[in-house]
C-alpha cells in the first residue's frame, strides 16, 4: 500500500509520500512516489501516486515522454492547474483502459502555473478530479484513514507551512503505526507559493533524527494525555 | 456505516458500538448493534454487527427465534464459545446466500461460557472466524481504520477495564470526528469474568457529561502535545 498527503495552505504546499510498495507480504520494495516537474519562474507540478505501481508508473513514464513536445498537450504546455489535471486524469484512465479492469490507481496533482495561485486535485481512476479548498484544503490517497483524525484536529488553510508538516509527519506515523504495508522512508516537500521552484525536498530515512524524535514525543505525549483523563464515571 | 470495537483483557471484557446505520446520506438511522443473551451462573453472549442492516437483523432474528429449540443446536445449548461461533458463521453464511451476493455482515461474538474462559471471535460473511489472543485482545468491525491508532498505542492484555473502556471511547471518538456515518449515541458493556451476568450496559447520548468532557480534554491534549512539539528540523 501507500499514503500520500498533500495540503494547499495560504503560504504554499506540503506533500508527504511513503516509498513502500508491495504486492503479497514476501513482495515489499521501496519506489519514490513523489514526482516533480519544473520550469524556472514558470511552473512547478507535484505528483503522487497510489495504486497499482505498473500503472503509476506508466503514467508517470508517458507523462515525461511527451514533456516538451511540439505537437502534444503535455506537462509543460498547459496554460494553468485544470488543464494539467485533465491531461493527467486522460492519461490515467487511457493507461487502466489498456491494463485492464483489475487494475487501479489514483494520483495527487499539486502545484503552480504562473498566473495562478497555488492549486491541488485529486484524480481518480476514472479520470475526473476534485480541487482542494480552503475549507478542504488537503488530500490523502492510499492507505489514508489511520492518519487522518490528526490533520482534521490540527490543519486549517492558515496552518502554516512548517507546522502542516509536523502535522502530516505525525499522520504518517499513526499510518506507520497501525499498517505495515506502509513505510519508511518518506518523501517530503515543501513548495512556497510563486517561488516556482522546485521546493524544498527531504528524505527521511528510520535514522532521521527529528522525525524519531517527534514520533517518540507524540507517543509519549498521547500516553500522557490518555493517563490523565478523569477516571471513568458512565 | 458502523464501528463496534471489543475487547478480551485479563479481567474480562468491554464491548463499544455505535448506533448509527445509513442507506445513503437522506437516510439516516440509529439502530441498536450490540446484542446481549444471557442465563445467570452459566453463560453470557454478546454480539456486535457491521454491515447490511437487513442481513444482520435476520442472523439476530433468526439466532433468538431459535433459543431454548429442543432440537436445533443454539446458542442457549452450545457448550462452548467455539459451537457458538461455528453457529452463528453457518447463520451468517445461511441469510447472506439467501440475500444474494450483493450484501455482506460481519459479526462480532464474545462472552464467557460456564467451564471456559471468555472468548471474543470476528466471524466474516463467508461464516469462518478468528479468535482474539493475548497479543491481538481486541478486534473492530465497520469503520475501524479512523480510531486504531489509539488502540495500539495504548492497549494491552493486561489493561483494566475501566482504562480499556476510555481507551474504546477515545478511539470512538476519532472514528465520529473522521466520519459522519458513524453517530452517537453509543450502546456500551462491561463484563468481568465468571459473572455470568448481563454486565454492566450503559447507553452514550450526545448530553453525556463524562463522554462530553474526556472528548474535550482530549481534542485539548493533543492539541497541546502538538504544540509542544520542538520546532521542525529537516
């Protein structure tokens, strides 16, 4: 499995992906799921992945095949967010048309287009999308249930961009907790509104000394909350 | 949607479910999911549903319609958790077939039979089962994913009942803030081991002042422990 996260903030974006993949528990290999596309002062577009890995990845390999070309819509040639989302959507269900009916994957496209603010979709296998607002401002795909009471006690559109990554590291780490088809290391990014660059992007391994640190914290902070609630009276 | 969660500790067991049941967002219902039968100084059975209210209704039905039968094994005459559980997974199994393939149920039974310890089974709709055990002691039917984490984090085998029960309260509580179908109010249980009784059974509203006030110091908590997380370092 996987989990993804995305947020769509008023100062920029954060994306959040595990590398894990597997297929059977005696299958279980690590793949980057987080994929960015830029042009300097231009344009940056972030995707994610979940799903069936031949088909991610497909996508992902045609995408890249038509970047730059002269006669092709492609990542590169749309003029804003929607028409991106639509050209990744029809390569998606173009890719599960020839794979076949078993087959299935959904992707988080982020990102920005001079022009425009900053903007987030989801997009399913069947190829239409929804847009992240501010009163939704973020996205999960995957295995995404586990992690999600945290960004919904925490995350609002104002967050800002360091603390919506300590909420979404704290998400992964209720997922990484509960689900072992899901795991290190992360791909994380920060992308900072019309900087159109290609962000700030880490890597975090099992030794990542903050995020051990974090995650021991949280953990211990919530056994301590636990501990301290008032003795049971029904 | 549905989330019952149960528990077999050292002391015995505790038992949480929701009420709310949903045809579609415009239908909207409570009904009660936690089933208790009972004969003093010999047995207590307790059973949970998830799924289609129509098959698991019928399985209830069907299970108590045959109560006390001399001639059909039921689950006044089984002689152990194990007969019951084979029983009602071959109920469960009988209405499903019946219903068409469309439907699904999952169950889940626990209780104490005189001569054995208690036991808590989750019965599939395919009608076979698994048991709980000291390393897994609980198991959840319905909506789970949302408030596993907290269970994991905090249960064992060992834990008391009264800190189990906030433990499954808590974990409700995440369950309800992530998603709408599942609802209060909540039917919840106690059972101490080698009572025989039909334990101690209390009904969760919305104006309940204990449940009212662990969920705000605990949206409170954690929101604290977040806060007091040191400042992010990538």
């Amino acid at each position: 499995m996987t989990y993804c996260v995305a947020m769509r903030l008023s100062s920029g974006m954060i994306f959040v992906s595990d590398t894990r993949t597997n297929a059977g528990v005696d299958h279980i290999s690590s793949f980057r799921k987080l994929h960015v596309f830029q042009q300097d002062d231009e344009r940056t577009l972030v995707l994610q992945s979940a799903g069936n890995l031949a088909t991610t990845q497909s996508v992902l390999s045609l995408l890249r095949r038509d970047c730059g070309s002269a006669e092709k819509a492609n990542l590169m040639s749309c003029s804003n967010m929607y028409d991106v989302a639509l050209l990744v959507g029809d390569m998606l269900r173009d890719v599960l048309k020839r794979d076949g009916e078993e087959f299935s994957g959904t992707l988080l496209l982020g990102g920005q287009i001079k022009g425009e603010e900053p903007r987030l979709f989801q997009i399913y296998p069947q190829g239409n999308f929804i847009e992240a607002s501010v009163d939704t401002p973020y996205f999960q795909i995957g295995e995404s249930k586990y992690g999600k009471p945290i960004i919904d006690r925490v995350l609002r559109y104002d967050t800002p961009l360091d603390q919506a990554m300590q909420c979404a590291l704290i998400s992964m780490d209720s997922t990484l907790a509960s689900n072992i088809s899901v795991g290190l290391p992360l791909d994380v990014m920060f992308y900072h509104s019309d900087t159109f660059s290609d962000g700030e992007q880490y890597h975090i391994t099992e030794q990542h000394p903050y995020y051990s640190q974090i995650r021991q914290l949280w953990s211990k902070g919530l056994l301590s909350v636990f501990s301290q609630l008032p003795p049971l009276q029904l």
